[in-house]
C-alpha cells in the first residue's frame, strides 16, 4: 500500500504545486493583456483611478473581473479564459464595437459585485462627502434588488472613460447655447403654414411642420404582426390642423430652455436674464443633473434624453412664454396621426415587421433586407445602442422624422391599457386619453428596440420607479432620469382656424 501511497502523495502535491502556478501565471495582468481583444483595454485601465491611487495600491484585471476566492472563482476564471480565447481564435476586433460593449448594461455583466465590496469593505469612510454618503446609504438599501451595481456610478474607476461625470454635474449646459447670433424674436405665423421658429435671446430655431387635420384609424388590427393587445380596438379619430415639430426636441433647444430657467448653481447675471427674458411669470427649470445625461453620445442635433415628463412640460411652457405661441406635448392621438402621414399600415413605409425584425436563428442564418426600414428608422437593427442626429434619416409623408425610433416619445396622455374601448362608440374627436393615471404614454420606440416595437401603433407606459433606480439622491430627481436613456419628446403647436393664426398674439 504504501509504495502506491507514496508516488500517489507525491503527484497530488506536484499537481497542487502546479495548479497554484498555473493561476498565479493566468492571473497576472501581461498574460489578460496577450489575448484580450480589447485594443485599449490596457491604457485606459492604466489612466484610470484602480491604477494610479493615492495609496499606491494597485488594482489588477483579476481583482474586478473575477470573484472573491471561495466565490466561485475557478468557474468564473474558466469560463472567461474559454470566452477570450474563444474571442481570439474567431473573432475580429476591428468587426466589434467596443464603445457599446464599454455601456453599463454590457460592462456589469463582468464586473463582480462581490470584488467591488472585498475591496471596499468600509462605505462611509471620514472622507466621504455628503453627495457620496447619501448615495452609498441608498446602494446598501437596495442593493439586494440586484438592479443597482457599483459601476453605476463609477463606471470609469476600472477604465479611464473621457469626460466622463460620476456626481453631480453642476456645470452641465451651462454655455451650450449662447454661441452665435442671437434672435431678437420669435417667428410670426400669419398662416396655417410649416415655419422656422426663433427662440428669442437664443442662438435656436427649429422647424414646425404644418399637419392640416383629418380623419385616421388608430390602433393596430388583430393580424398586424407584433401587435399587443393595448393596441386596439382600432377606432377612427379626427383630429384638428395643428403644427408638429419635424424632429424631437434637440438638445441645443433643451439647453437654451435649462441655461435660462435653471437655478441651482446658477450666477446673477444668469438669474437677470432669465427674469428679463421671461418676464414675471418664470417657469422654473430643472437643478443640476446627475453625471452626463446626454451619456456621452453627444449633445447638439440630437435628441435630449434622460429628461422626466415633468421636465418635458416645463420646456413646453417655457417655449410658449418665449414664443407668444401654444406650445405642447401630442396627445397619443395626434401623435399617431402625425406619425401615421395619411398611411395605414405598420410604419408609413412598406414592408412587414416579420422580415425587417428576423429574430433568433433567421436572423443569423437568412439575414433579413433591412434597407427600406434603414431610411427611415433608428432601431436596434442599426443604432449602435445610442441615439444619432436626426438628419440621418428620411422624413414621413408629412415631413416628419424620428416619429419610429431614434428615442421614444413623451405624449399627454395617462396610460391605460384599454384607453381606445373606454372612448364612446362613432368618430371620437381629439381624444386626450384616460381621465387620471399612475403613468404616461410612451410612443414610437426607440434605438434599443427591434423593429416590431417601433410599429406606428406601438405604445408603452413609462416606468417612473425604474427609471429612476440607481438615482442616489435623496429625494430622487424630478427632472432627470438615471436609468431610462432612450425617452424624449416633441412638441406641438396649436393652430387657430378661426384666426389663421398660431400664436396667441391678438
């Protein structure tokens, strides 16, 4: 027994021995590095505060993306060496967009919550301010709902992210909207006509389509391809002329609204413009938000997100006070009307959403012709999980785009699941929706959703306490989102038949 228990001791020791090598020498950052696809990976983590920290500690690739010893750490660490070298033997970097896979939705995937807190085992330490302590009191509250992770707000402390904001973002917007020649005063509407608006006292103007009303179909029928059941019954709905705004809300235009309306931080020559701008009747503006809402994708063209209902409202009041004009969010009606451009199919474009959507294996093995839907819509198929300038596509028969994708729209109306059958029986004239409700209409889809979600018909309800789960404040915002980077809004204008008019100028 003893000659076989011997060499047997001997081997498992060597195995041991061996086995310790062989994860010391896989855990070491030069050999993550030599088959990692990332081609910034390295630099970025060596610009980021885990590499360069006031103690001199240094955080290595295992520490984040691995668990805890007794964690599960030999399953993890096999199943991430089997990914990348997978990844390295089949795939092409440059065919990879590592800028959405740097999003949080991605990067949480592979980052252990676990190794955030074996590592930072104290979370209100002396120095803590008083924004990080209601933050971290917040995380601790909820962490268990596994809906909110440290990288959401600090996505950057692993890999160095350029402008990147992770608290409170006081001088967001600030400047963005004084550059250029300023109007002097809103554009005059003498008939039912598209016109440029011009805010006054900013450099803004933006187009106002003129929609003469009619008579449509709202809702989807039984047999439309994706249809939900909050989508009918199919009732026909007249609507009055009134002008649409050819593309959502921009954010020079929010901007403009926030720079002038804003309190919060704001200086004294900021206060005296606003109040000589807008008179007596100020419409407060939203406080400083929290990190980058625009998430980095860029500000300019295209269109704001992260902003609330609430926010959306203000704007619209705001725009009327400075414009003399009746400006306001859609009903869900108009809004479908609008959308809609006289067509009554699917989208206002040909094709069937079976074919431009291609879901699971036909996707990969037929690859569906997507190039009709291309034209006209910012979807999940061809947005690189972000918004993108609004010019980037083709207008509806009315001249409006970004009706279908590009971000989802606020309209005025509460949300009911069966808000078309409580509407009385015959033509129903500019409904404006259920009485009251817990939340509001959403329409038209977004950069995240496939192409069966962005149908003209397609509705949503927002989801207010999601979109606003990993907010740390206390009181949450109301005036930005931290979770819901796919919503915006545009505005309307009413028309006046009876004047010609539409503005509210006598």
């Amino acid at each position: 027994m003893l000659r076989w228990f011997l060499p047997g001791l001997l081997a498992g020791c060597l195995l041991i021995l061996g086995s310790g090598a062989v994860m010391t020498r896989t855990s070491e950052n030069s050999f993550c590095d030599s088959c990692h696809m990332h081609p910034n990976a390295a630099s970025r983590w060596k610009r980021s505060v885990h590499y360069d920290t006031r103690s001199g500690t240094r955080t290595d690739c295992v520490e984040c993306h691995l668990p805890p010893k007794g964690e599960g750490l030999l399953v993890a660490k096999a199943k991430a060496g089997a990914r990348d070298v997978w990844g390295k033997l089949t795939k092409d970097p440059e065919a990879i967009d590592w800028e959405v896979k740097s999003q949080p939705e991605y990067a949480r995937r592979h980052v252990y919550e676990s190794s955030c807190k074996a590592c930072h085992e104290n979370l209100f330490p002396a120095t803590l301010s008083k924004e990080g302590d209601d933050a971290h009191l917040y995380y601790t509250n909820y962490a268990e709902s596994r809906d909110i992770h440290c990288i959401n707000c600090h996505l950057n402390a692993g890999h160095h992210i350029e402008g990147y904001v992770p608290g409170a973002n006081m001088d967001f917007g600030l400047r963005a909207w004084v550059e250029g020649a300023v109007w002097e005063e809103p554009a005059r509407v003498e008939e039912f006509a598209t016109f440029t608006e011009t805010i006054p006292g900013t450099t803004v103007s933006f187009t106002m389509m003129a929609v003469p009303g009619g008579r449509f179909f709202m809702g989807s029928p039984p047999e439309e391809p994706f249809r939900r059941e909050n989508e009918g019954p199919v009732r026909e709905v007249l609507v009055d002329s009134l002008f649409i705004a050819e593309v959502e809300v921009t954010w020079d235009e929010y901007l403009a609204f926030y720079a002038m309306t804003s309190g919060e931080g704001r200086s004294t020559d900021t206060e005296g413009m606003r109040l000589e701008m807008a008179g007596v009747d100020v419409v407060t503006g939203a406080t400083p938000p929290y990190g980058q809402p625009d998430q980095g994708w860029g500000l300019g063209s295209r269109p704001v997100i992260t902003v609330t209902f609430q926010a959306a409202e203000a704007y619209a009041r705001w725009l009327s006070q400075m414009t003399g004009k009746r400006y306001r969010l859609p009903t869900e009606a108009e809004w479908e009307y609008g959308a809609r451009g006289g067509t009554s199919g699917p989208y206002f474009f040909p094709g069937d959403p079976r074919e431009y959507e291609g879901r699971g294996i036909r996707r990969l093995l037929a690859r569906p012709d997507t190039a009709v839907i291309n034209r006209y819509v910012v979807y999940a198929g061809n947005s690189r999980s972000r918004t993108a300038e609004p010019m980037r596509v083709e207008a509806n028969p009315f001249g409006l785009k970004n009706m279908l994708g590009n971000v989802a729209e606020f309209v005025s109306d509460w949300y009911a699941d069966d808000a078309y059958a409580r509407y009385p029986e015959g033509v129903v004239v500019n409904p404006t929706g259920p009485a009251e409700g817990t939340e509001r209409v959403l329409r038209g889809g977004s950069f995240r959703d496939e192409a069966g979600r962005v149908r003209v018909a397609a509705r949503a309800p927002t989801t207010t306490d999601a979109c606003l789960r990993t907010d740390p404040q206390m009181p949450k915002s109301i005036w930005w989102y931290s979770d819901c980077n796919y919503i915006g809004f545009r505005v309307v204008a009413e028309y006046d038949a009876r004047t010609g008019r539409g503005s509210n100028d006598p």
